[in-house]
C-alpha cells in the first residue's frame, strides 16, 4: 500500500513526448502509485496496455516510479505523473483536470492510496483515525467526485478502490487502519449500485495480506518494536500473505471487468464469508486474537516506521520477513 507523505500540494507531471503514438490507449489514474501495491497497480495497467498516470504526495518518489516503469519496458509516452494529496478535495479536482486536459479522458481510476498504523486501541489517538480516514475514506470520495461526472458524461468508465479484508472484518491493532477501511467499502458499494446502467462501473478491492514490502512503511506505536515483530512476519510469510505482483494483476482485472467486488486470497475469502454469517463468534475470535498481541504503552502514541524498527528486529524476525524484505527492494518501499 502507498503510506508516502509529502507537503507538495502543486500538480506536475512528466511531459508526454510522443502523444499521437499512445493516445489511442485508454488513460489509467493510480492513487499512491509511487510504491508498494500502487506501483504494481499501475504496472499491471500498463501492462494491459493503458497509458498510466501516477499519481502521490511525492514529485521525488514519483519520479522514481516513473523511470521504473519505464526500465522494464514501457513507452515514456505512456507514462505520467501527477502529484496529488488524496485528502485535499481541491487538489484532486485540480489535478485530475490538468491530466485531462494534457492527456484527454481518465477511462480508469483507482485508488490505491493508504497509510497502514498499527497498535493498541488503547494507544490509538483521534489524531490516528482522523489521519486514516482523511486518505483512506476520503481520499476515494474525493476522487471519484473528480472523476466520475466526466465517466457518466460519456458512458463509460471503470472505477476502483483498494479497501481491505479488514473493512470486512475489523483486525485487532489495526482500528484506525479498519476504521477508514470499513468506510471506504460502504461508500464504493454505494456508489456501485448507483452507477448501474449508467456504463460505469466501481469496485471495492478487499484484499488479504500481500507481500508488498509494505511493513517498512507501516507505522508501529505501543510497543513499536514488539508490533513490529509481529506483524512484519504476517505480511511476509508465503502460507499467510499473496504475491503482490498477481494480486495486482488480479485487482485491474476485476476493475475492468467491472465487478463490483474483488476478494483476494482464501484467508480473506473466508474471514468475509464467516463475518458475514457469525459476526459475533468471528468478533470474539478477535477479541482473542487481540489479547496475544502486544500490551499497551501508556504515552506511546508517536508513530515509527517499520524501516526504522526493522534493523533492530532479532534474527528470527528478520528470517521470517526475508520475502518482505525482498519485496520492499523491488517495489521501491523504504528499506530497513
């Protein structure tokens, strides 16, 4: 997922050298696809041969992902970037019409947008969640509120969100993370249902763990270093967590398809589908889940990122995370 934070608020893009070559191609927009689960979003759409607009907080990071992208294969022609703060409802409309107006139409828009807190309820702040839900509930309000008039315009158009199994079933340790899920899955549904007939289609992406390298990013606060120690495992493990790469080919696959909900991994499969029959054996479950996680820390509420906790996790840790680990180096997420 894309946790990166940036204080540019002004719209940019790579200049789009050769647009006769590639205009043909429907326009892609990916939120947060400078790194993690966006990036490979975005590669998975220029992969089925769309022209791709990157969109994050960070000119710096996006840059980066873009000559990536480029590196394995893709036309500089087909490849932008924009920076934009998902939050800001301004600056989204602001830069999703400068990309329509260099590049012509958005076919497809996806958020992928996201920032992952986890710690104990107990130490979660109403600055924690409030943070969370301003990108993670927001943020896909904000643009499809940008986008989706000009969709319905010309009846057509393909819309995508990248919630979570846990906007289906709320994770201990994770409630402000669940909390912005949870709301970004009632909103997408919504608007899935309103847009019926219309020729646009949304879908609501609820994935289960993936190997994104996304623990180095995360943010840890309690006993950081014991959150750490056990979710960067989770998001690691081959058994426990998907290959991030099919996932994401999985994810545009449903969004162009125009599902209206695309569940990924058995894990998550299942979780939903018990959830939704025995919601208060499944929370109970939970509640026991939780009480083996690490304790609170009274005052602890200062976020760390998990590329600061990684290099003084013990040995077995960092053996555990070694698919994690890899996973960060290639799908340009900070290193521990």
């Amino acid at each position: 997922m894309e946790t990166s934070r940036s204080q540019s608020d002004h719209p940019v893009s790579l200049p789009d050298q050769n647009a006769s070559a590639s205009s043909e191609k429907p326009l892609a927009l990916v939120a947060g696809a400078s790194r993690g689960l966006g990036f490979l979003v975005a590669t998975a759409l220029a992969d089925a041969g769309h022209r791709v607009v990157l969109a994050s907080r960070s000119a710096d990071a996006l840059t980066k992902a873009a000559d990536t992208l480029v590196s394995h294969g893709h036309a500089r022609s087909a490849v932008s970037t924009i920076v934009m703060d998902v939050s800001d409802r301004d600056g989204v409309a602001r830069a999703v019409a400068q990309v329509e107006g260099e590049h012509g139409p958005i076919d497809v828009a996806i958020h992928v947008a996201g920032v992952i807190e986890v710690g104990p309820a107990e130490n979660t702040t109403h600055e924690h969640i409030e943070g969370a839900m301003s990108i993670m509930a927001w943020g896909p309000i904000n643009l499809s509120d940008a986008v989706i008039p000009g969709m319905r315009e010309r009846g057509r158009g393909r819309f995508g969100v990248v919630t979570s199994i846990g906007g289906l079933l709320s994770a201990p340790h994770l409630l402000a993370y669940s909390t912005a899920k949870f709301a970004a899955i009632g909103y997408t549904e919504g608007l899935a249902a309103s847009l019926a007939g219309t020729g646009v289609s949304a879908t609501v992406i609820a994935p289960g763990l993936m190997r994104t390298g996304s623990h180095t990013a995360a943010q840890f606060y309690g006993n950081a270093q014991a959150e750490y120690a056990w979710f960067a495992p989770a998001a690691s493990l081959p058994f426990v967590s998907m290959d991030a790469t099919k996932a994401a080919r999985r994810m545009v696959d449903g969004v162009l398809a125009g599902k209206p909900y695309v569940i990924l991994t058995p894990a998550a499969k299942l979780g939903a589908r018990v959830h939704g029959v025995m919601p208060g054996v499944t929370t109970r479950v939970m509640g026991l889940v939780g009480r083996a996680l690490p304790g609170p820390v009274p005052g602890a509420t200062t976020p760390v990122p998990g590329s600061k906790l990684a290099p003084r996790a013990g040995r077995f840790v960092k053996l555990l995370t070694t698919l994690g680990d890899r996973a960060s180096r290639s799908n340009l997420e900070p290193e521990g």
